[in-house]
C-alpha cells in the first residue's frame, strides 16, 4: 500500500512568489492535515481535512496560505505571495475517518526555502 | 494551550549505552504517539500509547504513558547506530468542534557513536 506522498520534496523560491504544494493521502483516508516545521522549532497544526470539508484551519498563519482538497482526495497548499518567514519543511498526514486510535501517517515533507 | 516539552533535545550517546527521552505535556490525553525521523524521510510511526500505563516495546526501544504525571518516556536499550534519528513525541488535542489533532513535541535528535 502506498504511503503519503508529497511534491515537491523541496522548492527554493523567492519573497514574492507563489508556491503550490501538494499531497496525496493514503488511498480511502478521509482525514487529511497540514503541519509544518519551522527551522528549529517544533511541528505545528495547520489545518484539518474530512473529505473534502476544511474542519479545523485554525494553525493557519495567515491569509497568505490557502489550502483546498477538491473532490477530498488530493490537496494543495498554497503559498502568495510568499515571506521569508514561510521557509520551513511542510507535512501532509492522513487517517482514516474511524480509526480507532487517531494515527496519522506522514509523508516525507516539502521543504520549503524563500530566499 | 497545550503544550508538550521534550527532553533532551539532543542527545549523543555511545553505542551499547542506555538512555531515557522525556515527553511531557501539559493537559489531559490519553492518547500519545512515538514517531522517528530519519533526515528527508517521513515521520515514521514508533509507537501507539492509549491510556494510563500502557507500555510497548519494540526492540530496543520501549515506550511508556503515565497520564496522571503527563508524562511519556522512550527508553533505548543498548544503543546501535542505526538509531540515529530524530525522535518526536505527539498528544492528541480533540478540539471543541469534536475533531482533533497532533501537539508536537520539539524533537530529540540523537546520535550514536560507534
């Protein structure tokens, strides 16, 4: 079975630009997230996914980011325009809508550079 | 707001020797998770903590819950190089709109030497 996916592994952009990432959950996991490490710090929550529906965005920073999951199946995070202070390695994690024990399983991370 | 410390934050240790990793947290949980993190890897999945006292073993790591003190320990028995890695601990917050998600701690780097 597939685990989480994430692409790109890594993207250097500059203040300024746009940057999309993306995520594809373990096949049937209705439950998607979005975390994210900044350089140093611990991993924080940014938003919850079921299905498609956004559950929970409150660990979003601000208006910059934007993440969706047309069709609740892929998502996408969205970065405009991007700060230096956005730098940092983003994770995707899903579960399954009744999973006993709330696990999550993570894909490998995009990490992110804003020069 | 809860809040999950994590001690040591790094850690370099000779192989063969023994060493702790504290977890601990500052809200009630039942629930608590042991993930490594080898560097550009996923966060691997360790171990699966779900209530007072619940203690898991897998090789040479061994995993324990105390919910009454808020505290988790990874325990690590005769360390081998192949351990290296970065270790995070993660309580589980469900929110008052009933959903939930991970707290994270700050991560234990640790390095073995040969």
């Amino acid at each position: 079975e597939a685990g989480v996916t994430q692409f790109p592994s890594h993207s250097v952009i500059e203040k300024g630009q746009t940057v999309t990432l993306r995520c594809d959950p373990i096949s049937g996991h209705d439950n998607l997230y979005w975390y994210r490490r900044v350089m140093g710090k611990e991993i924080k929550f940014l938003l919850h996914f079921v299905k498609e529906s956004k559950q929970d965005e409150s660990g979003m920073p601000n208006n910059r980011f934007l993440a969706e999951r047309t069709g609740g199946t892929y998502s996408t995070l969205k970065v405009q325009p991007a700060e230096l202070e956005d730098s940092g390695v983003y994770f995707c994690a899903s579960s399954p809508l009744a999973g006993i024990n709330n696990e999550q399983f993570f894909g490998p991370g995009t990490r992110l550079t804003v020069l | 707001e809860l809040k999950v410390e994590q001690n040591p934050l790094f850690l370099s240790m000779q192989e063969g020797k023994n060493y702790t990793i504290y977890c601990n947290y500052s809200t009630t949980s039942d629930r608590l998770y042991w993930y490594r993190q080898d560097p550009g890897k996923s966060l691997e999945s360790l171990f699966v903590l779900l209530s007072n006292g619940a203690v898991k073993q897998e090789g040479r790591l061994m995993a324990s819950l105390d919910t009454k003190a808020r505290l988790s320990t990874l325990h690590i028995t005769a360390a081998v190089h192949d351990l290296s890695a970065t270790y995070f601990c993660a309580v589980d917050l469900t929110t008052t709109s009933g959903t939930y998600k991970y707290i994270f701690g700050t991560g234990t780097r640790l390095k073995v030497l040969a």
